[in-house]
C-alpha cells in the first residue's frame, strides 16, 4: 500500500531498521535512531542496486516520488542512475578544485616566495577581500569578462581607482597562469581594456603615494603665510571633509571636549548631519587657533573680515604658493588622499571610509546608516590615520592598520 504523510509522520523507530514500502522500488528506511531515509530498489544489467534519495522531511514524499520517477526514466534509457550520480560527484568536484580561489591561491603560493612579504600580503589580502566573494567559488573556465567587470566595479564606486586597476592585473595574472596549467582557455581581462576609469579618474588632483604626502604634510608646517590658512591646511587631511565644509566650519558646531564636530544637514552635500570624530592631533590644532577666531561664528575666518569665512581659494592659493600645481594637489584632493591610503594601504573596512567621507551607505536591508553608524570604529579610524600620518611627517616606518573585517554592521 503506498505511503501517506501521516503514515510517515507517525512511524517510530524500531529496535531494528525498518521499511515503510511506497512500490515501484521506493522504501522509507527508519532506523534506530529515529533517522527516515529515502532509497529505491533498482535492478540495472542483472545486479540489484541501491540509489540514496535524500532524508525526511527534508525531502517529502511528492519529492522522493519524482527522483524515484527520474531514475526510471534513466533505466528505461538504458542508463544507471547511480553511475549518473557518481559523474556528477566526480565533476563537482573537479570544479572545486579548479575554482578562481583555488588556483589564485596555487599561484600565489607559487610565485610570493619572490615578492616582498609586504606585497605578497597585499595582493592576497585585496584578493580575499574584494574578489573571493564573488567569483572565488566559480570554476575558473566559467568566469567571463562582464563577471569580472562586476567585481572590480564595485571597487571602482567606492573610489578606490587604483585598486581597481591592481585587482584586475592580480586577475589577468591568475587567469594567464591557470590557462598555462591547463584549466582555462584564456584570460578575459584582456576584454576590459578601458572599461574602468583612469587610475587619477577623479577631477580632483591629488597625492596618494605615502612618499609624495609626506613632503606634503611637512611643507604645510613650514608655510609661512596666513595662520588661519596654515591651521585649515594641518586640519583637512585629519578630517577629510569637503573643501566648503572645512572653510564653513562653526565653533558652534565643535565639541573639544567631547572630540566631535556635528555639520548639520543644510551644509552637507548629502542634506544629512555628518559626525566627524575629531583625533588627538584635530583637537590641539583647533585649541591653538580658538584664541585667534574664538570669538568669530567662523572657525577659519576671512583675512579681511572676522564675520565671514575664509575664501573658496584660501587652501588652493596656498598650496600653489607652496608649489604644488593643479595637477598634484587641491583642496579636495584630502579626501581622495584619505580614501585611498585608507583603503588601500591601511586596509580599514570600505563601509568605515565611505561613512566617514560622508558618502550614501545603506544596510543589507537597502535603509541609509545615520551619522552615528560605527562611530566607535570610525574614533578609532581616525586617531589611527593621524597618528599614521604623524608618522608619515616624522619619516617613519608606519605598520598598516587593520579594523576588524568582523565588526558588527
């Protein structure tokens, strides 16, 4: 008689294994333990075999009722079901084996040994991060050009243009060695030749190299012109904010106390208030000027005028008097400098520097972060880069910092 729900929701477990019966080769297997085991009975080429069809209730009656009706169907075609089975087996796990991350692993513990340790940590590390979980399980011969386009997109909108340009020669060079290994055919990065932005992609000069910022930092303590210009110039690189946002900055809206600068929304770019947790090294600079504008609304205040902020062209001005062209550095060129070594370089957390740049992040969900969002890792992030670029100043060697890539989200 066939089996029915209830008959298998009420069968218990027996001393020994036994057999609930739905026919045609299909059985219920129950053992002692309480486990309910799928199997059919078949006979191929005059031997009787087993064919394991899952377990219940995992898989339900109607279920096992249609795999029993494929394998039928490959018997009475003259082909065993369970050989089908073992095929399938074998090529998945031909396909583990030759997936991206397996032979992006294989190449570089083959060719790191040459490589600084520092650079071969960086390549795997920007592997691991920004490209294992997309295409790292696939098989290697599978992925094409649009599927690694996709990967390196998604570094390229967080800003990090060279990165983006790094990965995909990390990429080519994987895939160049898997097709010399035998395992892929060729190597599509070569299809992406000028479907990324340019390495200095935005319109905004600006130093990025570690050696090329820290002459940078050490000319600014050195410029001999306005103070309130000078103390904009010390403060734009720790904080990172727009150009207007720095210029327009209010005592009102600072918290010595406290570390934190609160931009309200009419002032941003996004129409959202933005937090900037403020370092140690943020802090002593605006103590040294609050004597001089204190008593302004204006942190950095006009030379002609102490009702009204400095001008749009003070930091721009002074960097050109400094003897940096409009094509090595701006006003806005902290941010990107900012971003990138952080990012980069010092390998914090993308979703850390993008709240912090006060860029449009939003949750699993689709919802927008407040200006509160990580604020603890965010402190954290931004004592470290100063005291990272303190170094830079210094002419030291500066160890990368890491945040937790397992931070609560």
């Amino acid at each position: 008689m066939p089996l029915n729900e209830m008959k298998i929701r009420n069968a218990k477990p027996q001393a020994k294994p036994c057999k609930l019966t739905d026919g045609d080769g299909l059985f219920l297997l129950v053992t002692p333990q309480g486990g309910k085991w799928w199997r059919f009975r078949y006979r191929f080429d005059g031997k009787e075999k087993m064919l394991s069809l899952g377990t219940y209730p995992e898989i339900g009656l109607s279920d096992a009722r249609e795999r029993r009706f494929e394998a039928r169907k490959l018997i009475a075609l003259g082909i065993d079901p369970g050989e089908v089975r073992k095929a399938r087996k074998a090529a998945r796990a031909e396909s583990a084996t030759n997936s991206f991350e397996v032979i992006a692993r294989e190449w570089h513990g083959k060719f790191s040994p040459g490589w600084s340790e520092t650079y071969a940590g960086f390549v795997l590390d920007r592997l691991q991060r920004d490209v294992f979980p997309w295409i790292g399980a696939r098989p290697i011969e599978q992925i094409k050009a649009p599927d690694v386009l996709a990967v390196l997109r998604r570094i390229e909108s967080r800003g990090a243009l060279e990165s983006a340009h790094k990965i995909r020669t990390s990429i080519g060079q994987v895939f160049r060695y898997a097709v010399a290994t035998g395992r892929a055919e060729r190597d599509p990065t070569g299809d992406l030749k000028g479907a990324l932005l340019p390495k200095n992609g935005g319109h905004h000069a600006a130093l990025t190299d570690p050696k090329e910022v820290a002459p940078l930092l050490r000319a600014i303590d050195g410029y001999e012109g306005s103070f309130v210009v000078k103390c904009a110039m010390r403060l734009a690189p720790l904080v990172f904010v727009r150009p207007g946002e720095l210029r327009k900055a209010e005592w009102a809206e600072i918290d010595l106390e406290a570390g934190e600068w609160n931009i309200p929304a009419e002032k941003m770019k996004m129409k959202t208030p933005h937090l900037v947790p403020l370092s140690r090294q943020a802090v002593e600079i605006l103590k040294e000027l609050q004597p001089l504008t204190g008593e302004s609304r204006y942190v950095f205040t006009s030379g002609r005028s102490f009702a009204r902020p400095m001008s749009e062209n003070a930091v721009l001005a002074a960097l050109r008097r400094m003897g940096y062209g409009k094509d090595e550095m701006t006003g806005h060129g902290f941010r990107a400098m900012a971003r990138t070594i952080l990012d980069e370089i010092l390998h914090v957390r993308p979703d850390f520097i993008e709240h912090q740049l006060a860029h449009s992040v939003r949750d699993p969900n689709g919802r927008a972060y407040n200006r509160t969002s990580h604020l603890a890792e965010r402190k954290k992030m931004m004592q470290q880069w100063a005291d990272y670029l303190d170094g830079l100043r210094a002419g030291a060697k500066v160890i990368s910092l890491r945040l937790s890539e397992n931070a609560d989200t």
